[in-house]
C-alpha cells in the first residue's frame, strides 16, 4: 500500500473511534438518567407502600371500633379516641415524610 492509502485508511479509523466514543458517552450518560431514574420510582414505590400500609391498618382499626359492643355510650367515645389518635399517626407521618 502506498502511503496515501495507509493515510485514508487511518483517517477512516479515527474518525470511527471518534463516533464509537462519542456513542459510549451517550449511552453511559442515558444510563447514569436511567439508573438515577430507577432508584427514584423505587423510593416512590416504597412510599406508596409505606402509605397503603398505613390505610390498611385505618381501616382495621375502624373495623374493631365498628364492631365493638356499646355500654353505655363508650364505644362512641372509644371509637372518636381512636379516630383521634388516627389523626394525629398520620400527623406524625406526614411530619416524618417531609
């Protein structure tokens, strides 16, 4: 090969490595977004969770209250004691999430 040839040649190469370097840049950027991306569904998830936990245990606590047996007016009384304790759980929640 002549050297003009072997020039072309290394032109070609470089340019090409210059494309394949740009293309790995990015697709390492487009996965450092996806990963960041991931991680944040992933705590937004768990917080749902954490939340419909919370709902599940509401309504098992207003479940017990419902069916308790009234004297005496007590399980009104008991059952707004619960309601207020409620409020104040998902007070004390809200406070923790922020």
């Amino acid at each position: 090969m002549d050297q003009e040839a072997l020039k072309t040649n290394l032109s070609g190469l470089e340019r090409k490595i210059l494309v394949l370097l740009n293309e790995h840049k990015t697709v390492k950027d487009e996965l450092r977004g996806l990963k960041l991306e991931n991680q944040e569904l992933k705590n937004d998830l768990k917080t749902r969770d954490d939340q419909l936990s919370n709902f599940k245990n509401q309504i098992k606590i207003t479940k017990i209250v419902d069916h308790i047996n009234p004297e005496n007016g007590s399980a009104s009384e008991l059952k707004r004691k619960v309601d207020e304790y409620i409020r104040e759980i998902d007070k004390c929640i809200a406070h923790l999430s922020r």
